[in-house]
C-alpha cells in the first residue's frame, strides 16, 4: 500500500502498542499531577486569604477575670463552659466565651491582641513582658 514505506519493521511486534501505551500513561500522569498542583495551590490560597472573616474585630485590651459554668443534668448541655472578661481601650468591659486551653493560660492583667465575633472569643495573643 502507500503507507507501507513509512512503516518502521526495527521494532520487535507488538512494541509499538507498548511504547503508546508508555507514552501515553506518562502524559496522563503529567497532566493529572499539574491539574492536582494548580487545585491544591488554589484552595491554599483561598484559605489562606488576608481578608478576615466578615464580623471577625480585633482590638487591644486587657484581660480582667475568668469564670466557669458547669452544667447541672437538667440542662441540656452537659459539660463545663468557660468565660473570659476583657477590659478596652475606653474602659468599657465585655464577657466572651472562650476555650479551655486559652482558659488555663490567661492570668489576670495579661494584655494583648483579641479577635472576637459577637461573644465568642476566636483568639487572644498575649503580649507579656518579661523583665531580666
């Protein structure tokens, strides 16, 4: 035939199929590792946003006293609640929940950075100042 020129007899039969086959799994193994990279890139970006979460404040203020509800059996919640009072700028003081682990850290007076929506405590940087 007219094609029968170009074909190329060198290779051992059935190698032809095995060479597209590798060919074609490196390709697709190419292909599926930068469409993974460029989704796993894109959602850490989206995370990672500087923009805060809509209703996150933050201000400086003072950490002024904590307290803990335990729940009785009649109440539908059973557990331990924790509650942190903090004092701003303006002198104005606000109770918000918060953790047990920030709970058992805040002692009374630290001051720092806190990031709140409504009353609930998101975080509290403690800025402590350590004399030598």
């Amino acid at each position: 035939m007219l094609l029968d020129g170009f074909r190329d007899d060198s290779l051992p039969s059935g190698t032809h199929s095995v060479l597209f086959l590798s060919i074609f799994l490196v390709v697709l193994l190419v292909a599926a590792g930068v469409f993974l990279f460029t989704v796993i890139k894109s959602l850490l970006a989206w995370t990672s946003h500087p923009y805060p979460e809509p209703g996150i404040h933050h201000c400086s203020c003072k950490f002024v006293s904590k307290r803990m509800q335990v729940s009785t059996p009649n109440e539908p919640r059973i557990g331990t609640t924790y509650y942190a009072t903090f004092q701003f700028i303006d002198g104005s003081r606000q109770e918000f929940w918060i953790d047990k682990p920030l709970f058992l850290r805040l002692r009374e007076g630290d001051q720092g950075t806190l990031l709140f929506k409504d009353s609930l405590c998101k975080q509290f940087v403690i800025r402590r100042s350590f004399i030598a």
